[in-house]
C-alpha cells in the first residue's frame, strides 16, 4: 500500500464532513498518516513513523488558508494541493504555489480552477470532484410531505442569480419549503442535533418530491448534485460542463433547468409521477454505486499512482 502524508484541518466538525470522511476511506487503502499543523516540511517528517510515498495537502475549508507548510521545493517527495474553493485565497494561495514550486492539484471543478490560475494550464491538474456520504446520504423511508425545496444560501443574488429567480417565484407557493444555509463552520455536539446539517439535512432532503439546486455563476459541481439523488429526491438543478465527465445526465439522473424553465419542469415532474420516479431511482443507483466517499477515495488512489 501507498505511504501518504495527508496535511489538512480536521473537518471531523465542520457543516459538511466529506473530507474527513475521505480521510477515513484513503485510511483504508493506503497506509495514511494526518498532520493538522503549520510548519515545515522536514520538521513535519521528522514527526512521522515512516516517509510518504505521496503528500497532499489541503488547507482552503474553513475560514483560514491553513495548514500552511514550507519548504516544499526542498524536498523530493511528490507533493500536491488539494483546491476545494479555488475561487478563495487567491493571491495568497498563488505565492504559496511559487514559493514551493508546486506542479500537482487535484480540484473540484478544472474550468474553475484554471479562470483564477491560468498559470497552472501546463502543471498536472487532476479533477477530484466531490462525492456522498452515503452512510448519511441515503433513503429513510421518510413520506415526501414536501412537493418543492430549496435549501442553502440565497442572499447572494449576483453568486446564484437561478436561486433568486426560483425563491422569487415560489415564495408565496404553500408547496415551496426553503431554509437558509447553517454556514460554514465547526459545530459543537449540541449545535450539530439542531442544526440543518449531516443526518438533519439528509433526512429534511428526504420530505421533497423534487428539490432546486445549482451551480453557481462559476458552474461547480456542488455537494447537492450528489447528496439530493443520494437521498432518493428528485434533482432540478442546470447541466454544467464537468457533469458529463462525471457521468451525471440530464434526463436520466438529474433534470437539467434554467431561469426560463424551472417552474414548468417543476409542474411536469410533480404531475407525472412514474416519470419522477424513474429518474429518481435511476439517480439514486448511479450516486450510491459509482460516487461514494470509497469510490472517490479509490479514484484519488490511481490518480496519484499514475503520478508515481
């Protein structure tokens, strides 16, 4: 098995857990060593049981770009960042890049990515999108009481203009549920069975017949595009350029939708059940058998094989 030296914050606690949950997958089938702190690098091998085969390091969730470790360039084991939000720190993550020469990323959307570094066109950028936990994400046998939600940040018009056009619409419509997102931190314990996060949010997905997601302006793959098909719901949510290679379809798994179209797409699939269905479970099959937090750790697995 491969050594790996996995440098990242502890997101055991945060609203969404996938990397911890990532981390507990990779643990699995590589021999993985975790490190939380800043520092630099040969004072952080000096404090490992073994040399890694492979170091990834992920320091962009959560408020702060940490952990941040240097001297990279000093050091011949190959190193990458993981980009979750390449849209955050940037002019701080682009002299961290320079500083210690880093040429491999694995990202959650490449066109995204490569609009805020177009420097790093020639380095080897690896699509690593993101995954369901389906120990959480999954069907509870819950009655769908709820014909239409939409949960999540929708006071940034400008970020998710589809988002605004839908709550604008609806807002009046008894049928419609919405709920603000819990935002983006650690929970205590106590905050956690309260608040609308993991198995409370997976359950709250549960309730809908069809639930709206999106994108962004930026056309990232989110969280939603799995956990709302994960959970046996009907997806509504645009086609984005990365969905393919993802093998996500519209139609099949997902339906695709626009500002223009979302309402009658909606009245569709909420009258013609047995074709809701059939999307529904076709979605739920492909997410459970093909976009796990195991598979996407076996993915990352051979992308850093093929490094090797």
């Amino acid at each position: 098995m491969l050594n790996i030296l996995l440098i990242a914050t502890d997101t055991s606690h945060f609203t969404n857990n996938n990397y911890h949950v990532l981390e507990k997958e990779l643990a699995n089938i590589t021999n993985l060593m975790v490190y939380r702190k800043s520092g630099h690098i040969n004072k952080i091998l000096h404090n490992i049981p073994y040399k890694p085969d492979f170091i990834l390091i992920l320091n962009d969730v959560g408020k702060n770009f940490a952990p941040v470790v240097n001297g990279l360039s000093t050091i011949n084991i190959p190193t990458a960042l993981v980009v979750n939000d390449a849209h955050r720190f940037v002019n701080q993550r682009k002299r961290y890049i320079t500083a210690n020469h880093i040429k491999i990323f694995f990202v959650i959307c490449k066109h995204n990515f490569f609009n805020y570094y177009p420097d790093q066109q020639h380095d080897k950028v690896f699509f690593l999108p993101q995954f369901a936990n389906i120990s959480i994400f999954k069907k509870y046998n819950i009655e769908k009481s709820i014909d239409m939600m939409m949960l999540g940040e929708t006071s940034l018009p400008k970020i998710y203009p589809l988002r605004e056009q839908i709550l604008k619409y609806f807002k009046s419509d008894p049928r419609f549920v919405t709920s603000p997102h819990p935002g983006w931190k650690n929970f205590s314990e106590k905050q956690a069975k309260e608040a609308l996060i993991k198995e409370n949010y997976a359950r709250e997905i549960n309730k809908a017949k069809l639930f709206f997601a999106c994108g962004s302006i930026r056309q990232v793959v989110t969280f939603k595009y799995f956990e709302v098909p994960a959970c046996g719901t009907l997806l509504l949510a645009p086609d984005l350029p990365e969905l393919k290679e993802i093998g996500l379809l519209p139609g099949k798994h997902f339906v695709d939708i626009n500002e223009e179209n979302f309402a009658e797409k909606a009245e569709y699939y909420l009258i013609n059940e047995q074709k809701r269905k059939r999307i529904i479970e076709q979605g739920f099959h492909f997410i459970h058998h093909n976009h796990s937090a195991a598979h996407r750790a076996k993915q990352l697995v051979d992308q850093i094989k093929t490094i090797l």
